[in-house]
C-alpha cells in the first residue's frame, strides 16, 4: 500500500490574490516536527521535470505557478502534496515532514549471522557509459539477489572518470522493486546519506545502515544534488545538463556480472528504463555494483 501524503502549512498571512497564469515566487524552509530545517530535501513540480533542492538548512525558493502542485520529499520521510492554489500563505512557506513509519520488512540487527558474499549488478559491457545529469536526476539500477533469500546490503561500488567529479554531490538510494511495474518502488533507508564524489573509484560500506534486501532484490542509485561550476542551478528543468562518465568498477573479487535493468527520473517525474540503445539524456549503460552478505 502506497504510504499516505502528509502535508503541514504554517500560514503567517494573506495572499492578495492569484491571478491565473501569474509566475509566483515563494521560498521558505522544509522542517521536521521539531521544526529543524531537512538538507537537501526535493521539492518537485507535479506532471514537470522541475524542482528545486533544499539547502542545508531545509532552505528553498523557487518560481511557480498557480496551478501548480509541489511534491514534498526526503528518505526517512512521508512524501508531502501542496496545491499551490489552496495556499494563501507562499512567503515564508514552511513545509514540515512527517517521519515515515517502519516498512514490513524489518532492518536486520545481528550482521554477524551473515558469513557469505556476493557481488551483484555490474554491466559486462561496454567498459564505459556516459550519463548526462541533471540536478534532481535519480537513477537506479537493479540488483540481483542470486541467493534468492534475505540478504544484508554491504557495500555499493561505482567508478566515475575523474575528469567529471568536480563539485558532485550524490545521495545514495536503495528502492525495493515494484511487483507490479518491475520498477523502483519504497525507500529501503531510513535517513539520507549524500556523499561527495572526490575519486575515480567509489566504495561506500552501507552495513552500518543494517539494510535488508528481500529475495526478490532491489534497486541501488543515486540522486543528482550538487552539480560542478558553470552548471545551471537552482531552479532546475531537465534542460541543463553535465556528462557524468561511468566506468566499469575495478572488483578484485567478482561472483557474477550480468546486465540488468536501469531506470532515471528527474525530481519527481515517472521512472523511465533505459537499455543500451537509447540516445537520450539518460543513461545507457551504469555501472553500479552492491555487494550482498548471506
């Protein structure tokens, strides 16, 4: 069952009016119920590949229309709705998140009960795929889970050519997968977990996190939030873009390499799989690997 839409407004006065067709500004913070500002949350425009990323202080401003619908969203969170006509308050707009509930399938406590390991999700060929990002791009590839039995995710594995790194900010997820859809579906994280691109090889140790992966497996990407210099920013349309060069992650220990399936967004727009034949701006072939433990 999908998670219900929360939404909290402060209104702290009111809007003249609204004139139908009017670019509105409005700017404000995302909050937790503590009224602490949410780094680097997502605030897209419904049906549009546009959006805007918080700061680290939950700070936001951007341009919309009256018809306009802002989706609202952070991992660890219930994902937000506000209809920009319902609003009569839209500076300063403090949008507030409730945290989201536990899903079924419950984060595993004992790591010590899984001994054996397994390396999933990496493209055979080609050797190099290039993926042109925008801020507010996701993607997520699929990761096996050959064991076909509950895994803990141990570790994710990317390499990136060193001449497209600067100033890149990812934020790592992991989705379950749709039974329906086949495509990325639920967070898997709890909390959000953005890490700098500062070298060709990218190895994160995500065991900490106590992630369980199903049987059926999952999906592991990440979310564009800071883009290099001279890269069009805040606010962002799926118009700008920056080359982001994936290569085939060097693993000294590999149990199986097989192709499998990728899928890109920008903010808050449909998941889209992509095979290697595609010549748009999203990718054709990334090469994201996660080590399983059993």
């Amino acid at each position: 069952m999908n998670p219900s839409l929360n939404t909290l407004v402060i209104l702290l006065m009111t809007l003249p009016g609204i004139i139908l067709g009017q670019s509105l500004e409005i700017k404000g913070i995302v909050r937790d119920k503590n009224k602490v500002g949410i780094p680097c949350a997502t605030i897209s425009l419904k049906n549009k590949a546009q959006g805007y990323i918080t700061d680290e202080k939950g700070y936001y401003q951007l341009n919309v229309s009256p018809n306009d619908t802002l989706m609202v969203s952070s991992p660890g969170f219930e994902p937000s709705l506000i209809s920009i006509k319902n609003v009569v308050v839209l500076s300063p707009l403090f949008i507030y998140l409730v945290p989201k509930e536990p899903l079924q399938l419950i984060p595993i406590e004992n790591t010590n009960l899984f001994q054996r390991s397994s390396m999933e999700g990496v493209f055979d060929q080609p050797s190099r795929a290039t993926f042109n990002a925008a801020l507010g791009q996701s993607v997520a590839l699929k990761i096996e889970n050959s064991a076909k039995k509950e895994a803990l995710l141990s570790k994710i594995h990317a390499k990136f050519d060193k001449k497209t790194l600067a100033q890149t900010k990812l934020r790592i997820r992991v989705f379950s997968i749709s039974p329906v859809t086949g495509e990325p579906l639920n967070d898997l994280l709890t909390k959000s977990i953005i890490v700098p691109i500062t070298s060709e090889t990218f190895l994160f140790d995500i065991e900490p996190y106590h992630i369980a992966i199903p049987a059926e497996g999952c999906f592991v990407g990440f979310d564009w939030i800071e883009m290099p210099k001279g890269i069009k920013k805040q606010p962002q349309s799926a118009s700008s873009y920056t080359q982001i060069d994936f290569l085939k992650p060097c693993l000294k220990t590999t149990s199986k390499i097989c192709s499998t399936k990728t899928f890109s967004r920008v903010f808050a727009s449909e998941w889209r799989s992509w095979n290697p034949q595609s010549s748009e701006h999203c990718p054709s072939n990334v090469f994201i690997a996660a080590t399983l433990k059993y």
